[in-house]
C-alpha cells in the first residue's frame, strides 16, 4: 500500500504545482512539457524492460545450468549459516540462497547487468516459498532493502564518469564511497531486522561484517597506489574474470553431472525473456511517476527548501548543490547519474561539491526503480514495510555521504 500512496502522491504534487506555475506565474509550456515528460519515460521505460531481455535471457539461462547440476545447491549450503540468520523463514540449502549470495557478489563488484537478472532469479525463488503470492514475504523484503541499499565494492561507472570529467585522481572517492555504500548497507539490514525481530548479533553476521572490513582494506591497499587509468583497468578486469569464471564453472560443473546444458541453458532463457517482458508495466508506471514529479520542479523544491533550512541554523551549505543526486537516486538512476554530472560540469570534479555528489551517487541505490522491477517480476503488489525500509537506507546513506564528503574533502 506504501508503493500506492506514493506514486499517486507524484501526480497530485505534480499537477498541483504545474497548475499554480500556469495561473500564478503564467508558465502555459507545463503541462505539454510535463505530458511529453511523462510519455518519453514510458518509452524509456519499455526500452529498459527490453534492454534487459538479452541479459536476462543469458543469466537465466545460465543460472538454470548452475540448478539443475546442483552448483546452486552448493551455494546455498556454503552460506546457509549467514542467511539462515537474516532469512529464518528460507529452509537451510534452498536455491534461494545460493541465488541471493551471487546477486550479492555482483552488486559488490558494480555488476549491473549481471545483478539484475540474478536478482530476479532469487526474487522467483522466494516467491515459491511465500504463501500469498501478492503480498511481499519477509525474505523478500530482506532481500530487496539489501539491495536497495546497494552494497558496492568498487564504483566503476562513478569512476569512469569522474575520468571522463577532467578529474585529477577519479578514483579518490574510492574509499569515501566504499564507507557511504556499507554504511547505507548495515541501515537497511538494521530497519528490516528490527520490522522482523531478527538479533543481528549472531557470530555468522559478525564473521560477515568482519570478512566485508577485510575486503575493504584489501581492496584498499592493493588499489590505492595505482593511476587511475590502471585502477579502472583492473576494476574492469576483476568483474571480467567472476563473470566469465562463473559462466565456465557452471557449464562444466553441468557437463561433468552429465546434464544436457544445452537444453537447461534454453529452459532457462525462455523464463528470463517471459520475466523481462512481465516487467514492463510496474517499470512505465514508477517512471512517468517520477518524471511528472521532476519536470514541474518538485524536487528543486525540496532541495531548496532544505537549503534555506540549513542555512538558518547557520551550518554550511556547500553540500546542498550535492543534495539532488542522493535525492533522485531513489528515484531514478540516469536521472541522478545526469546530475552528478551536471554538478561536476558546474563546481568542478575535483570540488567539495563534485565529490560529495560522486560519493552520494555510490552510496544510494535506485530504491522505486528495484521496487518496480523485483516485486513486479513476481506480481507482488502489497509490498508492506519495504519501502520505508528501503528509504531509511537511502536517507542513512545520503547524510552518511554528506558527512564523510566533509571528512575527506571538506
């Protein structure tokens, strides 16, 4: 009901304001600017659905080698001690949970397309074990805030785009990011584990966080020294070699189990283009949300507003030019990766405003976009506490960002 509320208050917000700019301030281009808004996301919005059918079509396809050679099984009882602890209503060795752990470890390493359909993949898995099929089960709330908090290893497109922008050294908001990300990751865990009565102070959930740390300074102090060019070489051929490694051990794991892969490999493809066209409704219908609520200037509102607030208590200001990437994050991916760029092009790359936009572009996920597209994959249309979850996640990560922004390059 939370979604509900939501995308009907986008319209009304939106018509009221588009309709005060035509009487008040004569603005008569608003609504023909809002309408045409609004039909260009539709269309981006079946374009994006239809982008992923390719993708999806393949990892599905893979991923129904990897069940029915049993590699998903093995997954799953290597991780059953974490996620039966954050997932006590998933029976220990279920598919699901090798599913979650790969779409984890791809978000982890900025694998986008590969996280999207492995994501799915697990959104189906649970939805076998959830007995009302259009109301989102706890697991599945679980799942989709710790995604929607977006566990990032390594921020490959931020750093691309910062290269692409003139930075001196793209990659310094590596660690900043990397703090934003596991920050924002650990508030969405703790929001849903307190929804859900979950006690996160288990040893498995302990080790977890303990091997994360650890990866951080490794990741740290095997990048830190390199040009940024190298780093963005070697970022890029680390996510090259997990995808292609988990292609090839599936397929052989298949062959040597003496499994048709083949004919697994097409089952499963036929499942992932079925999956991306289901999607295409609940996408069109966030993003034209969205785009009316953009378009008559809501969102400057808000950030304004948020300005003159700050700015009255006498606190510093320089992260409110910032603040409208964090905000639209939440709502639109390439609309927040166009502002980050926006502000870089303004500021500067290597400003304080440039990097905290940067660093709140790493540290937030798409949270209606992931809402639209995993639960309407399954056909879920209750989605309970996930969206308040999903956005104390988000808002954790923005002033986290905020914060370290300043204790870094502040």
């Amino acid at each position: 009901m939370a979604l509900n509320y939501i995308w009907i208050a986008f319209f009304i917000i939106a018509f009221i304001v588009a309709l005060v700019k035509l009487i008040f301030f004569g603005d008569t281009a608003i609504f023909s600017a809002v309408t045409t808004g609004m039909f260009d996301s539709a269309k981006t919005g079946a374009e994006i659905s239809l982008g992923l059918i390719g993708i999806m079509t393949f990892w599905l396809g893979i991923m129904k080698i990897g069940e029915r050679a049993g590699m998903i099984s093995l997954f799953a009882r290597a991780t059953s001690s974490f996620f039966s602890k954050l997932f006590p209503d998933v029976p220990k060795g279920h598919p699901a949970n090798g599913s979650v752990i790969m779409n984890f470890s791809a978000n982890m390493l900025g694998l986008d397309n590969a996280a999207t359909p492995l994501g799915l993949k697990a959104m189906q898995e649970l939805q076998e074990l959830n007995p009302e099929k259009e109301t989102a089960s706890n697991a599945q709330i679980m799942f989709l805030v710790l995604n929607t908090a977006g566990l990032t290893l390594i921020p490959t497109s931020v750093i691309a785009l910062r290269m692409a922008a003139g930075a001196t050294n793209p990659a310094d908001i590596f660690i900043p990011s990397l703090i934003g990300t596991f920050i924002s990751f650990i508030s969405g865990m703790i929001a849903v584990s307190l929804y859900q009565k979950i006690n996160l102070f288990k040893l498995p959930i302990l080790v977890f966080f303990g091997l994360f740390i650890g990866i951080m300074f490794t990741l740290y102090f095997s990048l830190k020294g390199l040009p940024p060019k190298e780093m963005e070489i070697a970022t890029g051929l680390l996510g090259g070699i997990v995808i292609f490694s988990v292609v090839i051990l599936f397929i052989s794991y298949g062959a040597i189990k003496k499994l048709n892969v083949y004919e697994a490999f097409i089952d499963g493809a036929k499942e992932g283009f079925q999956t991306a066209v289901m999607i295409i409704p609940f996408l069109i219908a966030i993003l034209v949300a969205i785009s009316a609520f953009r378009t008559t200037g809501c969102m400057d509102y808000l950030v304004n507003g948020i300005g003159y607030i700050v700015s009255s208590f006498g606190l510093d200001t320089r992260f409110v030019p910032s603040l409208p990437v964090g905000l639209m994050k939440s709502l639109s991916g390439g609309g927040a990766r166009g502002l980050m760029l926006d502000v870089m092009k303004t500021y500067g790359p290597d400003s304080f405003q440039g990097r905290l936009a940067c660093i709140m572009q790493g540290s937030t996920e798409t949270t209606f976009y992931v809402l639209a597209v995993y639960f309407g994959s399954v056909g879920i249309k209750r989605t309970r506490y996930a969206v308040a979850c999903g956005l104390i996640a988000d808002f954790v990560g923005i002033i986290a960002a905020i914060f370290i922004g300043y204790m870094f390059f502040g």
